[in-house]
C-alpha cells in the first residue's frame, strides 16, 4: 500500500513554500488553490494577502512565482487579472502520478493517521411491521456512510436500533396465547411468508383490541409480565422478534445489502441500563419530576402557547419509551464502543427528537466534547406527481413491491442491449438486479440526504442523464474496450504530451482520494456520486475526441489503455463504496 500524494496537494506544497521564501513575513498563508477551466488550476490566496500586507497583488504574485520551485510538476505558472496565479503542470508529472495509483490497490488513497469510531445508526425497522420507503432510504443512506468512512481507514459500528420493544407487544403476545400456531416457526417461513403471518397477527390482535374490553385488560397485564421479564410472554416476544428478522433479512438482501446479526441491537436491548439513566439524570438534576413523569427541560425548545416541550424519560406510570432507551443507548455507544462519532441517519421528522437527546446527554455528560453527534435526517421520498409516496388507493407502498418492480423494468433494459453483448440469461437476470437496485440506490444517493427526493422509475432506470446506470454502462464499456485490446497492455508512458480531454480526464482520476474525505468527513455521500458522474462524461468525451485502439503510435495505444483501466478501477471503488455493483459486460 502506497500513498500517493495528489497534484493539487503538491501545487499547494509548492506555492505555500515559495509564499513563505518570498515573503517570510506574511507567516503562513493559504494559496486557495481550486480547479480553473483556463488553466489547470487557480490560486486565489495572493489577493487576501497583498491586502492584509498593504502591498501591490500583482508585483507580490510575480515575487511568488519567482520564488517557485517549477521542477518538472509545473509547467506554466502566469500571473493574471488583479494577481491571480494560472498554474498548468507538465503532462509528465500528470501521467506520472497516475501511474503511482494504479500501482496501488487503493488507488493511492492513504489511510486515516488517527481513525476514530463511528457509530452509525441506520436501517432500523420495526418489528412485526412492514419496512416502508423511509426505511429504504436510511438503509441506502447509512450503508455508502460507512463504505466511505470505512474506506478512509475510519473504524465503523453499526447498530440497527430496531423497534422491538413497547405497548404493542402487549396486545400481540396475548392474542398469540390465545391463539397459539398463528406465528409459524421462524426457521420455516421465507421473508414473504414471515411478513403476511405478522400482518395477519397485527390485523387479527388489533380487531379483538379494539372490540374486546376484556382483551385489552388482559393485553396491558401482558405488557407488565413483558416489563418484569415473565419467561413465557419474553419467548412469545422473541418469536416475533425472529420472525420479523426473517423478513427483514430478505429485504436487506434484496438490497443486495449486508447487515450483521451482533448489530442488530434494538431499542429493547437497553433495558436493563434504562432505570440507571433515569437515576443518573434525576440525581445530578438534569431531568425533573413533572407531573410524575421524569422530564429534561430545554429554554429554547417551545411548542404551542410558548409552553416549553419537554423530553419524557420515564412517564408517570413508571415506563421507559424511547427517549430513554437514545440516552441508554449513548452511553453504551460512548461508554463502551469508544465512539467519538455517533451518526443516526433517520427521518428528519425526528430531528428534534434528536436535538433534545443530544442536548440531555452533553449535559448529563456522556457526550464529551471530543465527541459528535449528528442526526443525518434524511427527507421524504415523493412519488412521480411530488406527493408523498401512497399507492392509487392511498396506502403506503411496500418496499419489496417498489424494488421488485425496479429490478423488473432493469431487466427489461438489459434485455434490448443482451444479444448485442452476448449476454446468458442467467447474466440478464443477475444484471437486471444490479441494475435495478443500483438504480434505487444511486437516485437516493445523488440528492443531498435532507431534500425529499422523487422515487421515479422511468427516471431511475434511463440511460441518459446522472443515473447508476449510466455510471454501469460507461464502467462496462470500458471494460470491453480492454478485452478487445488484444496484446496491447494499459501502460503508462509519461513522455506522451497528453490532449486536453486527457488532461482533464487525468486531473479529475487524480482528486478521487481528496474527494472521498471531504464527502466522508461531511456525510455527504452525493458529493461522491456527483464526482462519480463527472468521471464518466470526462470519460465519454476522451472517448470521442481520442481514438484509443486506433490511436496512431503502439506507446499511444498504451497510454489511452492506461487511462480506460485507471478510470474503470476508480468507478468501480467509488460504486462500491456507495453500495452499487459495476457489471463487467453490459
Ligand atoms: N425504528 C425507528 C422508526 O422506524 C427508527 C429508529 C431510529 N434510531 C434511533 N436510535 N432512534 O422510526
């Protein structure tokens, strides 16, 4: 593993030395150094700095580039408009770097010095229902996080906070007592057949609920023998909570997503920690009795008539809900994980749900200031017509209905171009699921997580435009174009001059490693699409303006090859990272 510095990182270097040898007074100054269409690269820094030393931009951008040491990185450096720096850099040392990452499995990409631990909370259902849209993003969502963070050298942790725990409960496990055999063994359903037996269940407990007075007597003393750990009523519990995980697990690989059993560490899990924190925040007088309920009191956070909104650890009958088991949860996160990060990728319609969390545990003290955290709230996703997502009779739609139909209309797009390529049919079935999910996930991706976004198939699986699919079909191109190669092997030569679309193709190959941690350490895994995306039109337009196996000279050929191949590796790492498989034919 060899990290490999980038060619802005080097400009920067440069400028930043010879700012300090011409001017060791200005002490250290940030050159601004960003991509520019009229050259390779601007420096802004000067102008902020002849203003601060009260001296002339342009006569002090002059002494700057004279002090510069050009080697043979720095092929042109001009002063222009109030004392700008236009830096071009040799096609040499272009080539010559990208030939130290395509040596390198990482792409030259270096590890983290000093990784921390991210716990990221994401893709958590609730049990014994139905998964729906909202959940499909924060599992989308918290999975490419991690890619990402991972990727960095950056220790992640899942946790999969689960709804399995609450009142609910009660009324279920009573009606499968009544009713024993209606939950058939987890180990003998399929995920299909695990979720019709659970709606059936709700549907059929909630009827009797609703009708039967006595029931619901009989129900909220089963929430009691639930609380006090009663054998029975916890092993009728756990089969829900089997049967729901089977479900679940389906979902997830359709998704073509991995999720671990030992993260899967629902609200329940934090039980026994739960009157502990309820303890420790009523004797330090973080949170107050009210009303009988222990509550945590914000300035700031108002509702209706300017009345404060408090935060219910524990209610006045003495039950734990959910705000109780976020604190117990952090403390278990911070305390024994060793977090320094904590990132909750849920719906932004919990966002202050969150808010009040954090707050009670910086002030209860288990969220240090070493430690962040950060709820990655997460918009709605819309149907075509912009409204949220209902079927034509107005439910809400199942996830595994949506996913099953994107996968089907992929599979019809692989289909029309599958004789060409020379596709099995086997190939088409296993490409249309890439295609198809790839595609759900990526339109997810590319709009930043807190906007809604437009679930819109047409859209999703079209050639043209920033979808996965284009991402897939420039990623298999390419790889074609390597198979017809022939003899002819992807080398470097970095004596070629290089036309502009190479140049440009290059620079952009060069920033993926920068990229990456800036959209890592902002969350912002759209950033990662978005590069994504260009890497592929800078691709498109090498491809028609440089002939690759047709170029004139072998060396030529090589070089181009070389640049296929480097463009290839880095859309197939940065896919990966955000969860979407790249098809070698397509
Ligand atoms: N199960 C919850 C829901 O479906 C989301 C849980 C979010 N995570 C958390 N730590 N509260 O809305």
């Amino acid at each position: 593993m060899a990290s490999v510095p980038s060619l802005a990182s080097t400009v920067q270097q440069r400028l930043a030395d010879a700012l300090s040898a011409a001017l060791p007074e200005a002490g250290s100054t940030d050159p601004l150094l960003r991509r520019s269409d009229r050259a390779d690269f601007q420096a802004n820094g000067i102008l902020a700095l002849a203003k601060k030393l009260k001296g002339n931009p342009r006569e002090l951008a002059t002494k700057v580039t004279d002090a510069l040491d050009a080697g043979d990185v720095l092929k042109d450096v001009e002063v222009s408009g109030p004392g700008f720096l236009n830096i071009t850099l040799t096609d040499r040392a272009i080539t010559r770097t990208l030939a130290a990452r395509a040596a390198d499995d990482r792409l030259g990409v270096p590890l983290k010095e000093n990784p921390g631990v991210t716990v990221v909370d994401y893709a958590q259902p609730n049990v014994a229902k139905e998964m729906h849209v909202g959940h499909l993003r924060s599992a989308v969502i918290g999975d490419a996080l991690r890619g990402m963070l991972d990727f960095t050298g950056e220790q992640t942790i899942g946790r999969h906070h689960i709804g399995d725990w609450g009142t609910q409960f009660g009324m279920l496990i009573q009606y499968l007592i009544e009713n024993p055999g209606e939950l058939a063994p987890a180990d003998e359903v399929d995920g299909e057949q695990a979720m019709s037996n659970l709606n059936r269940v709700y549907k059929a407990s909630r009827a009797v609920f609703d009708s039967d007075e006595e029931f619901k007597e009989r129900a909220r003393k089963r929430v009691v023998a639930l609380q006090s750990g009663d054998k029975e009523t916890l092993e009728l519990w756990q089969q829900f909570v089997d049967e729901s995980k089977v479900y679940f697990y389906s979902v997830f690989e359709k998704l073509d997503m991995e999720v671990r059993d030992e993260e899967i560490v629902g609200e329940s899990a934090y039980n026994d920690l739960m009157p502990e924190t309820a303890r420790l925040l009523e004797e330090s007088g973080v949170a107050v009795r009210s009303e009988g309920a222990l509550v945590v009191f914000f300035d700031e956070i108002r509702g209706k008539d300017d009345q404060p909104v408090p935060l219910i650890v524990q209610k006045a009958d003495g039950g734990f809900g959910y705000a109780a088991s976020d604190l117990s949860a952090i403390r278990n996160r911070v305390g024994d994980l060793h977090a320094t990060s904590l990132i909750y990728v849920v719906d932004v319609r919990q966002s202050l749900h969150f808010k009040m969390v954090f707050e009670t545990a910086r002030r209860a003290g288990w969220l240090s200031d070493e430690v962040t955290a950060h709820n990655m709230g997460y918009g709605t996703v819309l149907g075509a017509d912009g409204k949220p997502f209902k079927t034509r009779e107005g439910e809400t739609v199942k996830l595994e209905d949506l996913l099953d139909e994107a996968v089907e209309r992929a599979t019809a797009v692989v289909r029309e171009k599958a004789e060409k390529v020379g596709l099995t049919e086997e190939e088409i079935v296993e490409n249309g699921r890439y295609v198809g999910i790839g595609a759900v996930k990526y339109a997810d991706l590319s709009t930043s997580a807190n906007r809604d976004y437009k679930f819109d198939l047409d859209q999703m699986v079209s050639l043209n435009g920033d979808t996965s699919v284009y991402l897939q079909y420039a990623y298999a191109r390419i790889k074609s174009i390597l198979r017809k190669a022939g003899e002819a092997r992807p080398t470097a030569h970095p004596e070629l001059a290089l036309a502009p679309a190479e140049r440009a193709l290059g620079l952009h190959l060069d920033a993926f490693g920068e990229l990456v941690y800036e959209a890592s350490a902002e969350y912002a895994p759209h950033k990662l699409a978005a590069y994504l995306y260009q890497l592929a039109s800078l691709y498109t337009t090498f491809y028609d303006q440089c002939p690759v196996l047709k170029a004139e000279a072998a060396e030529q050929v090589e070089n181009r090859l070389f640049l296929c191949d480097l463009t290839a590796r880095t859309l197939h790492q940065g896919m990966a990272l955000l969860g979407i498989r790249t098809p070698e034919r397509l």
